[in-house]
C-alpha cells in the first residue's frame, strides 16, 4: 500500500463521520444542528444501554473496500437510528488494518433494532470474507453522567 493509499485510509479511519444525505424523514439535511444535518433527534441512555467496543482485524488486500462498507452502515445508522448514539471508529496508526469502533446505543431494543435493519446486514454479509478477526467487548462507563456526543457535520 503506498503511503499516499495509507494516509487516505487513516483519514477514513479517524471517523466515520462523513457529510450524507439521509435523516429519518428521507429529507436532505441542513448545516446547523444534529437534527439540520439530517440526524434523528436521539434517545437518551437507558438502564440497559450498551457501550461497546468493536475490535476488528481486516485482511490487508480488502482494507479499502472494508472501509467503503464501515464508512455506509455507520452514516446511515448515525442519520436513521434514534438509538444508535455513537459509532466512532479509528485505526492504528502503525498498523491500519486493526481498526476499533466505540458504539453506544440507547437501549438493548435500539441494538436489536441495529443488527436487524437493512443497512447493518449489507455491511455484515458484504464484510464477512474481509474479516480477520473480530472482538467485541462490553463497557461500563465510569461516569455515566459523562455523554458522547456524535453527529455528522
């Protein structure tokens, strides 16, 4: 991968935070709030929210394209799902193919609602032949008063 590609990627990595066109009404979004940039207004934590961290291993030869999926499902999930409340992913610098995706959502319904909706599936069947390895860990906040915020801009 020459160094031009692995900077491209690290940018793509740093988030998953790109400018769409989708927001729960199919409308276009604006440029002022979470709700003008095409976001759905969110839940709030309940006591069965879940904060996790995906720990994902890509093969090398498919990092670009994973990335493409990574990149769609956490738009989408960000601009559509009211209980999807963060989906920030980053990659090693050192070593671009291990990537983590901190994911909080609301509720345990709201995951359940995330897994099985369309968008979750295409990225889950169209990335299972590009995964190395894949761990995903449960998290207990330390302070739950303290929220993520996160929405496109």
């Amino acid at each position: 991968m020459t160094i031009e590609k692995l900077n491209m990627v690290r940018n793509l990595l740093t988030t998953l935070l790109l400018f769409g066109l989708l927001s729960c009404d199919g409308t276009e979004g604006d440029t002022h709030s979470p709700q003008q940039l095409g976001m759905c207004a969110k839940e709030k934590m309940a006591t069965d929210g879940i904060v996790r961290l995906s720990k994902i291993e890509v093969y090398p030869q498919f990092l670009d394209e994973y990335m493409k999926y990574a990149t769609e499902v956490g738009e989408i999930s960000l601009r559509t799902e009211p209980g999807v409340l963060t989906m920030y992913a980053v990659g090693e610098k050192e070593n671009p193919c291990k990537i983590t995706i901190l994911e909080t959502y609301a509720s345990k319904e709201a995951y359940d609602k995330h897994i099985a909706s369309a968008h979750f599936q295409k990225y889950k069947q169209g990335t299972l032949h590009m995964v190395k390895s894949l761990v995903l860990s449960d998290q207990i906040p330390l302070n739950p008063a303290n929220r993520i915020y996160n929405f496109i801009e």
